[in-house]
C-alpha cells in the first residue's frame, strides 16, 4: 500500500516475447491491482509462465512496457523485481528454501544476507520479527522448527511469509495448489485472503476453475501467447472461460486406424500412491487405444510409474491377460508384459551416451545372447528391422542417440519395446518436444499396436490428440479418473471441464 | 581438414605419447628396449593391472571402489599367514582370499546398494575398516617363512615353492604374471564386448534410472560389479605374496593410487572418454614404463610421483575438453 492508502497499480503493456523467433507472447496487456487477486487462466503452452517470468525478472522483455504507480520500471534480473516488490512463488518450493535452517531464518532469510545488515545476528528479535509476519497471516508455526521437517504446503507458505518480510507489493502465485490436498489448500485461501487485506496484489495462476471462481476477483485468459480478455468474477462462469481457453479449436488431422477390439488385456484396480494416484480404476481391451488426459500435474506420470513397478504403490493391483503383474520393480512389470515409454525421455527413456544399437537391444539382451555371449548378428539384425520399420532417422546403428531429433529418440524409446513380449503399452506424452513429421510417425506406430492386439495406453494433457487417438477417453484430475467418454462423445471443451475440476468437489 | 587433424589426434594421442616415451627411453639408455627389459615391466605392472581392471569394473557401473588397496593388503597377509601360519595346500591359498575379496566387495555393495551411502563414501570407510583388519591380524608384522611368533616359537611353515611360481615363474620364457594379466585382460574385454552380463553394467553405469526402466535388474548388477572388484583386487594381493615371497603389510596401499591413475589415463585412449579395458591396460603400460625409464635414467624414486601426477592431469585435460568439445 501507498502512504496516502491507495492500492499500487502495476501494469504491464504490449509485452511481446520471442524465442529463436517464435513468439510466445504477442502484445499482451495486463494490470494488477493492490489488494486483489487476479487469476490467469490459459491452456498449456498459451504463454503464462513466459508473462509471469517477464514480470518476475527471470525473462527480459523484447517489447512493450511495465509500470509501477505510473512510474515505468525495468526488470533485467529477479533482483530488480524483487527491490520492485514484485516476488513470486514458484512450484518447486524446496528450490527457494533452505532446507537445515529454521523457520524463522528462512523467513528472515534476505535480512540475513543482505549486506547491509546488522553485523550480529540477534536471535531474539529475528524470531521474535518472523513470529510476527506468521502471525500476521495466520499461520500457526514455530519459528524455530526447522524448514526440512515441514510439509510441503507448509514450506509454501513460509516462502510466502518471507515475501511479507520482504514487502513484497506483488506476488505471483504459480500453480500454488496443484500439490496441496483440499485441507491444505483452504489454508491458503485464507492466506491469500490476509494478502488482500494487506493491499497486496496477487496473480494466481491455477488449472481449477472451481477455486479461481472463489478466491479471484478478476479473470485473465490467455491463449496462443495473446490476451482473450479480462473480467471480473460476476461477470462470467466456467463455460465461458474453457471456450475461451480453447478458442476456435482447429482439430488436427489424425490418422485413426481401425484395429479389432478384443477381450480386456489389463484391468487397474484401486491403485494409489501418496497425493498424486488416489485409487484409479480403469481396463483397457485388446487393440483398443485408451487416453488418459489431464492437465500437468493431474497424475498421469504418477500412475504410469506405478502401472509399470517403477514406484512403489501403496495400494491397488494390476491385471494383465488375467493374471496379477508384478509391480515390484520395472524388470517385474516388463516379465508380465507392461512396456512403459516415459515422459522424460532423455533421462528414462533412453540412454544418450550409448548407440542407437545398443539402446534398441537393451530389453531383448537375453534373447539375443546364448550361454551368456550376445550375438552381434542378431543385435545387428534387430536394430536393422526396427530402424527400418519405425523409420528412424539415424547415420547408422552405431550413432550415440544424443545426437538424434527429439522424435528419433522418441522412435527409438519406443522401438526397444516392439520386440519385446510386451501386451500393454504405456505412453506418457510420447509427443512432447516432437516435430510434426515425427508425431505422425509416432500415431503410426501406435495404431499399429493395436492393430497387432496390444492394449495402449495414451497418457497426455494434448486434448486434440486423444480425441484424434483414442477408442476412449479417460480424464484425469487430482489423482483420480473423474469421467469417461466414448470416441467420438467428447470435444476439447468437455476434457478441459472435467479435467479443471468442473464438478462439485467431493466432500 | 582441421577438425580431422584434431580428431586423429585425440584418438591415437594416447597411443601417440607412449611410443614416444618408449623411443624416448630407447635412445636414452640401449637397454631399455630389450626383450628383458620389456617383459620386466610388464611383469611390473601384471599387478596394479589386476586392481586396475576392478577398478574399471566398479567406475563402469558409474560408481567408485577405493577399498581396492586395502583389500588387496589384506589379501596378502591372509595368502602368506594360511602357508607360513597353518601350512595349508595350495588349493586352499588359492581360494580363501578370493573369498575375502568377494566378502569385502559385497559389504561395498550393502552399503551403496542397500543403505545408498555415496560410492567414495563407503568405500573410503570400508577402506579404513579392512587396512585396519589386515594390520590387526597380523599385529601389525610382516608374514614371511619362518618369522618368530608371539610366544617365542617360529612360525612352523614357509611359502609353498608352486605358489610361488605363480609370482617368479617362467612359461615359455615369459613371465607367469604376466601371462594372467593378459589373460585377464582379454577376458574382461571380451566380457564388456561380447557378453550380457557386460552389457549390462555399460548400460547400467550409462544411466542407471533409464536401465531399470528398461528391465534391468539395476541392483543387483551394481552388485555383482563390487563383488568383481573385491575379487580382482585380491588376486592381485595373491599375486604381490607370490612375487615378494612373504606377506607385506600394507602392499596395497601404493597400488590403490596407480590402478586408478592407470584407469584414469585409459579414458583418454581411443578418446573414450570413459572406464574400458583396453585403455585401463594402456594406461598400466604407460605408467610402468614411465617408472622403469626414469628409474634407468637415475630418477630418484620419490620424483617418479611427480611424472606419474603429471602424466594423469595431461590425460584428464586431454579427455575432458575432448568431451566438452564434442558438447558444443
């Protein structure tokens, strides 16, 4: 707040933002007023972050203006947008703390390291001043708990009371209650609520619309790197802000190809780990292509993990061809026919200092050896076949697969499964940072899976490619599978509903 | 045009630079390129290449054994105390202390594999505790034929004459040792080429996560690595009693140092930029040429250090802007 009471008024005007010139962000106006709270709403991709990485120091602007009270500001590092008072929380909330130091010190963390400082600590006023800021918020904690014991929601909100230490004017919220559970999150929107007392300007940046609708007063949608408008709460509803989300949705074009279906090949039942799987329950028959989909963090990765043995489940079996797999570890799964091809390719899903040959042999080694020694002719063979068949793009076996394009690497995480004995196929977004050419690649492979009577399982937050893909929709949100559609049943609007929580919570 | 100079040159550097020290020497003094001479250092370095294969065996699997000198002390007392000690038959010299060595790789593993303490870590406090058990056992003596005991006896047996051939014999006018190293060698090349269980270590020490996504069973190749690395390391301390003729407490000490000098000299040969077994060889031969030149050259033995750490940074500097280069 201003001395004389009134709100600070920060805006930012015609923000335009480019990377290796594709635009990401097109002339993009937005004002944030002390003392509201102020939802930005977009689509994967529709350019947010960019915005809020602009507005945070992380990113410069290429073009356009921000303004503080009237007074233009330049923000080149988060340092100048911190001594603006603009701060922001970002999800990975460890990344910003200091995990052996206590509570209090965290909060009076820039006080500590300022070089202006005082040249002794005073332990007394510190904590005494850190109690004070928790109190002002409301949050009932020790100041001298230290910040590794506490739960993941509670760090959040130290980090929050140490912008309040900080005077932070502006504070950007990204995606804030994505890890939170309901309990966890109502904490919050008191704490948020103590912020707009404050005078304090909040972005809140949230994939549930049933939250933004309670604790926003204006709305900002975003797509495609532009503004699509803002308006405040009474003015609009949910339906209205999907649309707008999604805009004239262009389908792409798909190539669905047609497999018979058979008799269910995996059943998951009750399966559940931690915050993130809440006991899924879904089959998938013989040749059918099941998509899961939901937004980041819905759980997909989650539960592929767990379908795969990768993570320990707490609860909950899988059933493949009638019989339980072994989910004790992956070696378990692979043995009862569940092939799993992850999101983070290059960190799971192949290894980018071995050769296309060796990376594409590395779940057949024991069928391609004898008594222990491999056979390079077969070895060689099984590469040649698999290049050959998924098309992928590579100088030659012996090629490290560093070097490949994103969707040759993508081809070659898929390849190692096909000769495998593998019924059930796990995909978690297989498209992500693939070219066009390489997607449709990839479509193709995976009808052809079906096709051979393979169940597919297709997790992604990329609506348009599960209703282009799938036999059936399955969508996702907050660790369960909260609606089912039929192909052909579904549009975008529908997925993007249901996957934002468009339901009455369960109390 | 430059950049194929540049890549000619980081693959047969390595090479490059032991043929030039090898005609360094030659021209130096004419006896050091004889037929003599020659199978003395590969004789020299049969050991330290034993240790050194473990040691590649463990940083293939992206972890890190310095517990390889002390086991191989402990292998030595253990191998000269069951003849001089107990007077045991061959056969049970022969086996006990790979069984020792087999024991302390797999306390490596629990405590990296189970308990998850960091592989330098474990190591270097398994190292500790076997320097330690090695001393303890033998009150902190030397065993060798002979030797008088705690209660004013001699000790009743002495080394057996076929163990120590083992050490000191001849095969065809080569050393014995030095036939087992190349041996060994070939062996362990052959297992990382040609065989699953080699590949599996590549792939696991390539990227562990991504090798378990795949269906390897992750842990218990990491075990099997450390298992393998005990077991090397003490056949080289078998090897140290056979050629002393006794058991020298801490013998293995030094050979920790140049087994990983020589694996670290072996990534910059071919420009592997990573553990394998030809180059861990390699790098063997370079430092035992280095040690035997400069010694004939009157080198006093403490300067050899100096050449040996020398020799191991221009590897290291040669390998890893070799990598960052090919980063970019």
């Amino acid at each position: 707040m201003k001395p004389d009471g009134s709100a600070s008024v920060l805006r930012m005007r015609g923000i335009a933002k480019s990377f290796a010139g594709v635009p990401a962000l097109k002339g993009v106006d937005f004002t944030l007023r002390g003392g509201e709270v102020h939802a930005l709403l977009g689509a994967n991709g529709a350019g947010k972050s960019t915005l809020m990485k602009i507005l945070s120091g992380a990113y410069e602007t290429d073009e356009g203006t921000l303004e503080i009270d009237g007074k233009p500001i330049v923000l080149r590092s988060p340092a100048d947008a911190k001594r603006a008072g603009i701060h922001c929380v970002y999800q990975e909330v460890d990344t910003s703390l200091v995990p052996h130091l206590t509570v209090g010190e965290n909060i009076m963390l820039d006080k500590l390291a300022s070089p202006s400082g005082d040249r002794w600590i005073r332990w007394g006023a510190l904590h005494e001043e850190a109690a004070r800021v928790l109190e002002r918020i409301g949050l009932p904690l020790s100041t001298r708990r230290r910040v590794r014991d506490l739960t993941l929601s509670e760090k959040q909100l130290v980090l929050i009371a140490r912008l309040l230490a900080e005077k932070a004017k502006f504070v950007i919220l990204d995606e804030p209650t994505a890890p939170l559970s309901l309990e966890e999150a109502e904490t919050l929107f008191r704490i948020m609520e103590g912020l707009k007392r404050d005078g304090i300007g909040v972005v809140f940046i949230s994939h549930r619309l049933p939250e933004v609708f309670r604790v926003s007063g204006e709305i900002t949608v975003m797509r495609d790197g532009q503004r699509v408008w803002t308006k405040s709460r009474g003015e609009t509803d949910m339906l209205e802000v999907v649309r707008a989300m999604l805009g004239r949705s262009f389908e792409e074009e798909y190539p669905k190809m047609e497999a018979p279906i058979g008799d269910t090949l995996l059943s998951v039942r009750g399966l559940a780990a931690g915050t993130k799987v809440r006991g899924v329950d879904f089959d998938v028959r013989a040749g059918e292509i099941a998509a899961v989909v939901g937004l980041v963090g819905a759980g997909k990765t989650e539960l592929s993990r767990l379908m795969f043995g990768a993570d320990p489940a707490e609860r909950g079996t899988v059933t493949v061809a009638g019989r339980q797999a072994d989910l004790g570890s992956p070696a378990g799964a692979i043995a009862s026919g569940i092939a799993l091809v992850p999101e983070e390719r290059r960190k799971e899903g192949i290894l980018v200092r071995e050769s296309v040959l060796h990376n594409l042999s590395l779940p057949i080694l024991r069928t391609i050896s004898r008594s222990g020694f491999l056979s390079g002719a077969a070895e060689r063979r099984h590469g040649n076949d698999t290049v050959t068949s998924l098309g992928i793009k590579t100088a030659g076996l012996g090629q490290l697969t560093a070097y490949l394009s994103g969707g040759n690497q993508q081809k070659v995480a898929i390849g190692k499964w096909t000769a495998t004995d593998a019924k059930v196929f796990l995909f978690d977004e297989p498209t992500k940072g693939v070219d066009i050419g390489a997607k449709s690649d990839i479509f193709r492979i995976i009808g052809q899976l079906a096709q051979q009577g393979k169940a597919v399982v297709y997790l992604t937050c990329e609506f348009a490619e599960a209703l282009g893909l799938a036999d059936r929709i399955l969508v996702m949100c907050d660790g369960r599978i909260v609606k089912q559609f039929k192909r052909g049943e579904a549009t975008q609007e529908d997925l993007l509903y249901y996957a934002s929580a468009g339901r009455e919570e369960p109390s | 045009m430059k950049n194929r100079i540049l890549h000619y040159t980081f693959q047969f550097g390595a090479l490059a630079f032991i043929a030039l020290v090898v005609l360094f020497f030659s021209l130096y003094n004419e006896h050091f390129f004889t037929y003599s001479n020659l199978t003395d250092i590969l004789r020299s370095i049969s050991i330290v290449t034993f240790v050194a294969i473990g040691v590649t065996i463990s940083l293939m699997v992206d972890g890190f054994d310095l517990s390889v000198g002390a086991t191989m002390s402990l292998s030595t007392v253990v191998t000269a105390a069951l003849m001089v000690w107990y007077q045991m038959p061959l056969i049970v010299v022969l086996i006990v202390p790979l069984l020792i060595g087999a024991a302390v790789g797999l306390l490596n593993a629990f405590l990296i594999v189970k308990i998850r303490i960091p592989d330098l870590l474990a190591t270097l406090a398994v190292m500790y505790i076997v320097n330690g058990i090695h001393k303890t056992y033998t009150k902190g003596y030397s065993v060798y034929n002979h030797m008088p005991l705690q209660d004013g006896t001699t000790a009743p047996g002495e080394m057996l004459k076929s163990f120590l051939w083992i050490g000191q014999g001849k095969l065809l006018g080569v050393p014995f040792p030095v036939i087992l190293m190349i041996v060994a060698v070939v062996c362990a090349h052959v297992f990382f080429k040609y065989t699953r269980w080699g590949r599996q270590m590549i792939m696991t020490g390539g990227n562990e996560e991504a090798a378990r996504l795949s269906g390897l069973r992750v842990k218990r190749v990491r075990v099997a690595a450390y298992i393998a690395s005990g077991v090397l390391a003490a056949i080289g301390g078998m090897l140290f009693a056979a050629r002393i003729g006794s058991g020298q407490i801490d013998a293995g000490a030094p050979y920790l140092m140049d087994s990983v000098a020589a694996v670290f000299v072996g990534y910059s040969v071919f420009a592997a930029g990573r553990p394998n077994i030809v180059g861990t060889f390699f790098g063997a031969v370079l430092m035992g040429v280095l040690v035997n030149g400069l010694t004939m050259m009157n080198v006093q033995y403490y300067t050899n250090d100096i050449i040996k750490g020398a020799v191991l940074v221009l590897a290291l500097a040669v390998t890893f802007i070799h990598m960052s280069r090919k980063k970019t």
